[in-house]
C-alpha cells in the first residue's frame, strides 16, 4: 500500500472561509483521503505538529500567536502552501494597518456602539497584536499560493492534485476567482 501523504493545516488571522472551501469538496474529499492523511489542523482539533509532507496556512500574521504557528508549522513541513488572499498577501486584515495598535484597541474595546464599561485586556498571557498585520511570506518561506477569497474548491483540489503528482502548483488564471 502506497503511503498517504501527511497534511497539516492551521488557520491564523482569518474568517475560516478558506478551510470551507475545501470542506466544499464534498464528494471530492473522499478521493483525496485515499491519499492524503490530515493530522494537526482546526479539522482535526488537533493542535500539536508532527514531521509532515505538506503544511498548509489560510491567514494573515495579525499576532505573535500567529508567528510561533506558522514558524512551527514551516519548521515541520517540507512544503508549504498557502490558502487565500489573507496568507498570500495579508488581505482583508491589513485594513487594521490604516490604523495604530492604540487605535485599534480603542475602537474594538472601548467605543464600538454596544460596549458598555469596556476594558482593554492586558495580560502577559495574551498574544501581543504586531505593528502591522502581515502576510506568511514575510515571516516565513512559503513554496506555494492559493490566492483567493477564498480560494473556489476547484483551485484547491487542483493544488493538492499538483502536489500529490510531485509538481508544485501554479494555478491557471481562470481558478484565480470564485465561482
Ligand atoms: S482569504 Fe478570504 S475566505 Fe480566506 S481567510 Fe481570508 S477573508 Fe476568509
């Protein structure tokens, strides 16, 4: 029996969006557990990585949080691959970085019309915000992108299915939009 491929997935500063576009497969995730196995990911709940084939992230780097992830993540992978326009260019969250960390707290916490009585969280517990919010490659290589908002499941499925051929995929322009 030929063994499976290990994937590992994580998802940092997102919507999810990009992992159900993949759960959208439907009936095309069948063939690929034939041939892929998925240990850590949100899918799994597993959190802790184990040495594995392919590392994929959907998101942005907003936190330090998202940092230690996709360094330990990179580090136990041989390729890494990235889901939608939050991981491959930062996206829709680096519209935060309009704005200063203060800014930003003070909004969220303190003057959003329904807060009442509103506290900044300050513990040595908590993940720190960066400066910036900042797409994967600026934190660590990245061999392959999905871009996408999210990614349709075509694209997906047709990276993985480059992959598992041995080809790093280079996604035809015509699966660089959602339909
Ligand atoms: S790329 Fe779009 S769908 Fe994917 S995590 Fe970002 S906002 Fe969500």
């Amino acid at each position: 029996m030929v063994a499976k491929v290990k994937v590992a997935t994580a998802w940092l500063d997102c919507c999810a969006g990009c992992h159900m576009s993949f759960l959208d497969l439907d009936e095309a995730l069948i063939g690929l557990a034939d041939a892929i196995e998925i240990t850590a990911s949100p899918i799994t709940d597993i959190k802790e990585f184990s040495p594995v084939d392919v590392g994929i992230i959907e998101g942005a780097i907003g936190n330090t949080h998202d940092e230690e992830v996709a360094k330990e993540l990179r580090a136990n992978c041989k390729i890494l691959m990235v889901w939608g326009d939050c991981a491959c260019f930062g996206g829709i969250c680096t519209m935060r970085n309009l704005f200063s960390k203060e800014e930003v707290f003070r909004r969220y916490y303190l003057e959003t019309e329904s807060t009442k009585d509103g506290k900044v969280p300050s513990s040595e517990d908590l993940p720190q915000l960066l400066e910036q919010v900042k797409p994967v490659n600026q934190v660590v290589k990245v061999d392959c992108y999905v871009p996408g908002c999210p990614p349709s499941s075509k694209a997906i499925h047709y990276a993985l299915t480059e992959l598992l051929e041995g080809r790093i995929p280079v996604l035809p322009s015509e699966m660089m939009r959602f339909d």
